[in-house]
C-alpha cells in the first residue's frame, strides 16, 4: 500500500513538471542536440539578432523562455551604455511602447538633467533632445535690445556649453560635464561660468535607482515620480528662490513660484506625436488673472524654430532658433 501510494506520488509530480522540461524529454536525442548547439552559439554571441534567430527558429524549444530573458538582458545591454546616442534611444522608446524598464530608467535620468531646457521668463521651452549646436535670437516687441544665446549638446543630447545674454547686452558662458555609471546612466558633475572655478554637484537616487536629487552651489533640483515611475513633481531652489513644477505624462501642468500659481496648456501635433506648450495662464482664486500664449514653427523632427509669444493679447518676443544638424 505504501508503496502504491510513493509510486502516484511519483506519477503526481511527473505530470507538475513544466510542459517545457517534459517537452525535452519526448524529443528525439538528434533534436536536443541541434537545439542545445544553436542555444549554446546565441548565448556565446550574447547579441540581441542572436538571441531573434534563435527565437524564431525554435518557438516550441525547452529553452524558449530563458531565451527570451537572455533576449531582454541583451537589449538593455545594447541600449544602456555609453556608445548610445539619444537618437537610437528615443527610437527604441518611440517603436517599442512596453520598452525594458531598465531603458525606461535609463532615458529617465538623462532627460531629467537641469540642463536639458531652458527657461525665460516663466517659459519652459526645451530642445525636444536636439544634439549639435542651436542659435538662438530673442527679438522684444517693446524694442528692448535682443539677445542672442547659444547652445551646445552632445550626441547624448546634454548640454555641454550655453551663453545666455543678460538685459544689459552681457554674456555669460557655461560648460557642463556628465558622470556616468551603467545603472543610473548620465548625471550632471561640473558646471563652470566663464574664469570661474567649475561647481561639483551632489548627485543622489531613491531606492529604485532614479534620480532623486542634484545640488550644485546653492541650487538644487528634486524629483518626485508616480506610482508608475514617472516624474510627478520637480522643485528646483536657486538660494531662497523656490520652483515648483507639477508633471503628468513627462508635461509640466501646474507651476507655483513666487507665491503666483501658473496653469500650463498644450497642443498635439500628430505630424511628430508631440505635444507643444501654447499658453500658461496666470491662476488666482481659481480665476485666470493673466495669459501668455505661444505661437511655434517646427520642423520635421519636432523642433522650435520659432516661437512668438504673448502677453495678455500683445506680442510680448520672438524667438527663433537654428539647429547645426
């Protein structure tokens, strides 16, 4: 009797085995051997077609979903490093909707860098990940002298140089350097103005690995992110000046600074499948105190060539920008 009942004990964990592993043993030995060769090569190339072809050719084989993770490892691997330009990042994001959440961190931290946009006077109006240098000319309506600023990026699409001009026809120049690490990816290091000595920053990340806090002198950004890894909220302090910037699918919506509270409002352009910022309205009380508007010419790849912006029904600048590449 107690023998009976070790032998369907036995048969009872036979049938519990994966369909994967059974699958194995019922394969002619010829077989076994031609998928174990074929697995042991795209495992020693360790590249992502490797791994494609293996895949394809044996969609029914025992190692089918170690495959498939040793796939996934690969294509994080090909992505999150220091040879991927910004372009072949945000392609990959852009074709594969259920992108690697490594990747997804990975652009994360980089897109969150403080020099990613530039502001003026309450306008986030950013690069769209341009690389190369930009031009940049801000004509005034009330005749007040224009500016022209510049910009640099690197193939990462961080800024690396900029020279902003002041309201009194000054220039000032800044360079910026990145650390890196293949966890966390890119981070700002060094900013240094023009004859001055460069600033370090402080660099740290929360318990998921994405970028909680940059501090450099007396200016610091913190990052808060959703329940899905998104960033929800960014508050940058520049000595006892606070901005806070309230997010929703990677777009500011909401601004509070200086006690004034500032509603964001944007336009869908399905030619590029961005959305662009086309107004920011003054709120007090709940009630819209004041209005600025924005006008843009873009390119095919979604970048601001030129921007008309106004104040409470009056054209207040004109930028435009020209891009190197």
């Amino acid at each position: 009797m107690k023998r009976q009942a070790l032998l369907s004990l036995l048969a009872a964990a036979s049938m519990a085995l994966p369909v994967a592993a059974q699958t194995e043993d019922t394969q002619p030995t010829n077989v076994r051997q031609e998928e174990r060769t074929a697995y042991n090569t795209a495992r020693k190339l360790g590249t992502v077609d490797a791994w494609d072809i293996f895949i394809n050719n044996y969609p029914e084989s025992f190692y089918i979903e170690q495959a498939r993770k040793n796939r996934d490892n690969a294509i994080v691997v090909s992505y999150c490093n220091k040879e991927t330009t910004l372009d072949r990042l945000v392609q990959y994001i852009e074709e594969n909707t259920a992108h690697e959440p490594r990747i997804r961190l990975f652009y994360a931290n980089l897109v969150n860098n403080p020099t990613h946009s530039f502001r003026y006077e309450h306008m986030d109006i950013g690069f769209n990940g341009c690389t190369g240098r930009v031009n940049e000319h801000i004509e005034f309506a009330n005749g007040a002298k224009p500016r022209d600023n510049y910009f640099v990026f690197n193939d990462k699409g961080l800024l690396i140089e900029q020279s902003v001009m002041g309201s009194k026809g000054n220039s000032r120049v800044a360079t910026y350097t990145y650390g890196y690490d293949n966890l966390h990816g890119y981070s700002l290091k060094t900013c240094k103005m023009k004859d001055e000595k460069p600033s370090t920053s402080v660099v740290t990340y929360d318990d998921n690995d994405k970028l909680q806090s940059i501090a450099i002198d007396e200016s610091k950004w913190s990052y808060t992110y959703n329940e899905y890894g998104s960033l929800s909220k960014l508050v940058s302090q520049a000595g006892k000046s606070v901005r806070t910037l309230v997010y929703n699918d990677g777009y500011i919506i909401r601004e509070e600074t200086a006690g004034k509270v500032y509603r964001y409002l944007y336009d869908y352009d399905s030619a590029t499948q961005k959305r662009f910022l086309i107004g920011i309205n003054e709120i007090q009380d709940g009630v819209v105190v004041h209005e600025r508007k924005v006008n843009y010419t873009i390119d095919t790849r979604g970048r601001i060539t030129r921007a008309e912006i106004s104040y409470d029904g009056a054209l207040q600048m004109t930028i435009t920008r020209q891009f190197a590449n």
